[in-house]
C-alpha cells in the first residue's frame, strides 16, 4: 500500500499532496468495504432468517384457527345429535309420532333458535308428525328414497350437506333413529346460526374460510365470494385436512384444511401472504431504515477518521521535511563558520609575522642617517601603511573568528551589541557595492545576557539578507540597538518596498518565497523565528509608516529558560 510512498523517492510536493489524497480515498473505501459489506450480509441473512420465522408462525396461527374451529363446529353438530336422542330415549314411539308433542318438544330445545322444525319418520320413510314451517309442504311425503334416510336406518345418526329438500329452501337437517331403527326424529338446522360459526373466526380482512363437502361443493358462503373450488385446491385441501390439518403457502396465498362432521366436510381457511406479512415487512422497512442510518454513520466516522489521521501523517511528513531542510542549513552555516575560523587562523599567522617585520625595519630605520637615505619619508609612510592595512586584516581575521563560534551552539554571557556588528560589519562591502547605506545605532552600555550569540549571528545573517534583497540598489539599513523593560532590542528597518499583506501572512511559513526560482528557500524567515524561539527571544516583522520593513529582535536580559528550551527542543 505504501510502496510509492513520497519519501521514498524524490517527491515534489504536488506528488506529495495526491499521495496523500490517493492514501485518504484508498483508507476510506477499505474502512467502508470491511464494515459495510459483513454488516449488509449479516442483514440479508438475517432478513431471509426471520422471513422464514415468520411464515412459520402465521401458519401456525392459521393451523390453530382451523383446529378451532373444527372443535366449535363439530362439538355444535354432535349436541344437536345428542339432544334428539335424548328425547328419542324419552318417549315411547307411539308416543312421540304426535304434532302437539313435536310442538312443545321444540319450544322446550330451541331457546337459543338452533332448530326450525321436527319431524317424525317410521321405518318406511312415512312422516309421522311434524311441527314447524313447513307443515303443508310436507304433508304426507315419503323419504324412503333419500340418501340420509338410508344414511340414518345403516348408521343411527346422519348430518346432511346444505341441501333444498322437498322445500327447495336451503337447508341442513339432522337425524337420530332409536336401537332397533322403528322410528326416526329428523331436526331443521337454522342455517345463518351454523353460518355464524364460521363468522367468527378471525381470518383477517382478506382471508377466507368455508366448508366444503366432499364433492368440492360449497356448504357455507365464502366471504371471498367463491362459487366453487377447482379439482386441483380440492386435491390440496384433502391432502392438508389428511395430515392433521396442515398448511401449505405459495406466494400469494397460505391454506388450511381440516376434515370436519366425521370426514363429511371440509373445513378450509386460507388467507393472503401479502397482508399476513404486513406486520413484517413493516419491521423490515424499519430495519432497512437502521441499517441506512448505521451505513450512513459508518461512512462519515471512516470520511473523519481517515482524513484526521492522513491529515496528521502528510503534517508530521512536511514537518520531518522542514526539520531535515532546517538541520541542513544549520550544518550549513556550522561548515562555513568552521572554514572561516581556519582560514582566518592561517592567515593571522603570516600577518603577524609581516607586522612584525615591519616593526623591525621601522626600528632599523631609526638608525640609519637620514641625509644619507634619499627616501626616508616614503620608506616611513610605507611601513605605516603597511602596519594599518595588517591591522584591516586583523580586524577582519578577528570577526570572522568571531563569527566562527556559530559551530558552537553554547550559552555564553553575550554583549549583543558585538554580536550583531560582527555580521554586519561582514555586509559592509556588499552594501557598498549596492549603494547601500548601513546605519548604527547602538546604545552604548549595553548589560550582557546569556545567551548563544552564534545562534543570534544567524538571524541577523538572514534578515540582512532579506533587507538588501528588498532594497536592491541605492537605500538605507538602519540597525539599531535598545534596553526596553526586560529585554533588549535590535531593530533592522530597511528603506525597501516594505511587507505585504500577504507576506505577513505567510512570512514564517516554509518555503514561502516571493524571490525567483533559485534565489529564495522560503526558509530564512521559517529558521530564524525557530531559532529566536529556541534561544528564548522574539522576532516581529512590521512597516515602517515611511515605508520599508522593521525586523526587531527582541532578547530577555534574564537570560534563558532552560527548562522552556529543553521541552522545545523535545518537541520536535
Ligand atoms: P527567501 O528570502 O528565501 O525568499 P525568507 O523566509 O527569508 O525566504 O523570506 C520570505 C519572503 O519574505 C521573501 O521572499 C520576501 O518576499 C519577504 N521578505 C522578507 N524580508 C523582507 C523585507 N525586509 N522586505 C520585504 N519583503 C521581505
Ligand atoms: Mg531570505
């Protein structure tokens, strides 16, 4: 993944600056790929997991319905059974074939309405006595040809299907003969209170659920407005009511049957998956919903996280850049310190040696005669000029000692007066070159502070550089030196174009160069304000209201906090 990474090889910045947008995007994707992908499967799986769970239990609940309701409807058949034979048990044959009978027979059963009428059969299908609706109807009608009566002499008891009859009204009829089948007590079921069964089972709006006979035939309205089943439901249904009552679901819809009146019937319950899974799908859409939100804070935590942390990697990258740049400079400047002290050394020596020299011809010349020396003035005023520019020298030599001692990097009780002279004076024949004028003021008196003058040398190296490079030609540098409070004060104002707003902004920003390519690092400005950090002062740029820049350096006389500078120099 970091294969190209920048400090690898000989990054720009701009390369530099993708990287680390390719490194954020590549972070973010990785981050959202391993934490969304396991979450999504997760989900999917446990979606299909509580589909599943959740068909099972609205068959279940169509299951139990059915069982129900096969309970209710069968219990409701055998009592009106069990009720007729009881009364057959009651009374004699002879004493029960009697309208009147029949009449206060059905007063005293029919509180709730069950039973319509009562009729009374002997074994050759004759009607005996009769006492409900229909009296005139049937009137002397012989059912020894109708199924349930043959149904009732083979079996003792019979629960017809829904069927006209001799009346041509629908109807379901119930029938009991005694022990050894002389006579038969026949019961009308009110239909809408068998309906009323049904009714009350709790299919929801868009199921359904009916009875049917053997034959597929309707016994019950559906409340679905069925007319009929096709062959291949009353195949279905058959095989559900055979195993217990099971159900069975496709897409669109779920069934139930169970056999019903000793396997005469049908009952069947069947119901609409869509609506049934309502309620789930409504969990889903909320689940869907979390899962939305969860993603949606999973992309922006790893959006942050990536960017802060890529943000603090690419700063830590240009700062160990900087902090390599700025370590240059400083071996930099300690080589050169170092090349100068030698070099002046060396030269000292032979200086020494001609003053002498000089000296001693000086001392000869005294005692020659001077009318027998035809040049004895000029031999003198050669050797004073000789003895003057060996004292130049000298002083040159002796300054680039000083400034030598920036290879030392060591605390010392520092005139600071000195210390900025010995660089400017270094200046001297630049500026003069350039027409450019520099000015002293320093008080005199100056108390020393503790402190590396090398370091100081530095800075004022630096902006004496910027000061001529600002000016060019024909100006002036004015430097001047000041006690304030606690603290001293050394001023450069330069007579150039002064700061802009935008260079004060960037001004100690590294790399910030407003210079031609090759002439500005953008590092001077960026060193020197380490450095005064690091040996405990200030360094402040400003405009002078006559124009041109203040650079003011600004030392604590009490020296330097060492244990400030030890937790700078830990920093970095
Ligand atoms: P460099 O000198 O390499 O450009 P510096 O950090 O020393 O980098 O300075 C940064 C910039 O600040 C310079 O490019 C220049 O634009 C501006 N600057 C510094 N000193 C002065 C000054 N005395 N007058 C005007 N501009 C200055
Ligand atoms: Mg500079």
């Amino acid at each position: 993944m970091f294969a190209d990474h920048p400090l690898s090889g000989n990054a720009n910045p701009g390369t530099r600056h993708d990287y680390y947008e390719r490194q954020k995007y590549l972070f973010a994707m990785v981050f959202v790929v391993v934490s969304i992908v396991p979450l999504l499967f997760l989900n999917y799986n446990a979606s299909r997991f509580y589909q599943d769970s959740w068909i099972e239990n609205i068959s279940r609940e169509l299951a139990t319905l059915g069982a129900d309701r096969r309970e209710i409807i069968d219990r409701f058949l055998v009592t009106q059974e069990n009720q007729l034979a009881g009364f057959m048990s009651l009374y004699k044959p002879e004493g029960l074939a009697d309208n009147k009978r029949l009449e206060l027979l059905l007063k005293a059963l029919n509180s709730s309405g069950v039973i319509t009428d009562l009729g009374v059969i002997d074994r050759k299908g004759r009607h005996l006595a009769y006492h409900g609706a229909f009296a005139k109807e049937l009137a002397g009608k012989n059912y020894a040809a109708t199924e349930w009566f043959a149904e009732v002499m083979n079996a003792g008891r019979h629960v017809s299907d829904v069927f006209g009859g001799y009346r041509q009204v629908p109807h379901i009829t119930v029938a009991v003969a005694d022990a050894d089948r002389s006579l038969i007590l026949r019961a009308t079921i009110d239909l809408g209170k068998f309906f009323g069964l049904l009714k009350t089972a709790n299919v929801g709006p868009e199921g359904d659920v009916f009875i049917i006979n053997r034959r597929g035939e309707l016994q019950t309205p559906s409340r679905l407005d069925r007319t009929g089943v096709t062959p291949d439901e009353l195949v279905l249904f058959r095989t559900l009511a055979e195993n217990n009552g099971a159900t069975r679901h496709d897409k669109d819809r779920i069934y139930c049957a169970t056999y019903l009146n000793g396997g005469q019937w049908l009952l069947v319950l069947e119901n609409n998956m869509e609506a049934s899974l309502a309620s789930y799908h409504e969990a889903r859409r909320l689940d869907t919903v979390r899962l939305a939100i969860a993603t949606a804070v999973i992309i922006l935590v790893a959006i942050l996280l990536t960017y802060s942390m890529v943000g603090r990697l690419s700063r830590a990258d240009r700062e160990r850049s900087i902090l390599t740049s700025h370590v240059g400079e400083v071996e930099k400047m300690a080589l050169i310190g170092r090349l100068a002290a030698s070099v002046a050394h060396e030269i000292n020596n032979p200086l020494q040696l001609i003053l002498g020299q000089a000296g001693l011809m000086s001392d000869l010349m005294e005692s020659e005669d001077p009318g027998k020396v035809l040049y004895l003035n000029d031999y003198r005023k050669a050797i004073d000029k000789i003895r003057t520019q060996i004292g130049r020298a000298g002083t040159i030599t002796r300054r680039l000692l000083g400034f030598s001692r920036a290879a030392d990097g060591s605390f010392v009780d520092t005139d600071v007066n000195q210390a900025v002279e010995e660089t400017v004076s270094l200046f001297e024949h630049e500026a003069r070159r350039h027409r450019i004028v520099l000015v002293r003021h320093y008080q005199e008196g100056l108390p020393t502070v503790l402190n590396d003058p090398a370091q100081l040398q530095q800075v004022v190296l630096n902006v004496l550089h910027n000061a001529m490079d600002a000016i060019g030609q024909d100006g002036t540098i004015e430097i001047s030196s000041r006690i304030a409070r606690d603290r001293i004060i050394v001023d450069f104002a330069d007579s150039g174009p002064g700061l802009t707003q935008e260079v004060m902004d960037h001004l100690y920003d590294p790399f910030f160069t407003t210079k031609p390519k090759g002439k500005g690092t953008g590092l001077g400005m960026y060193v020197s304000r380490d450095i005064m950090t690091r040996i405990g002062g200030e360094l402040i740029a400003s405009n002078r209201d006559s124009g041109g820049a203040i650079f003011s350096l600004r030392l604590p006389l009490s020296g330097v906090d060492y244990e400030k500078l030890t937790r700078l120099a830990f920093s970095y």
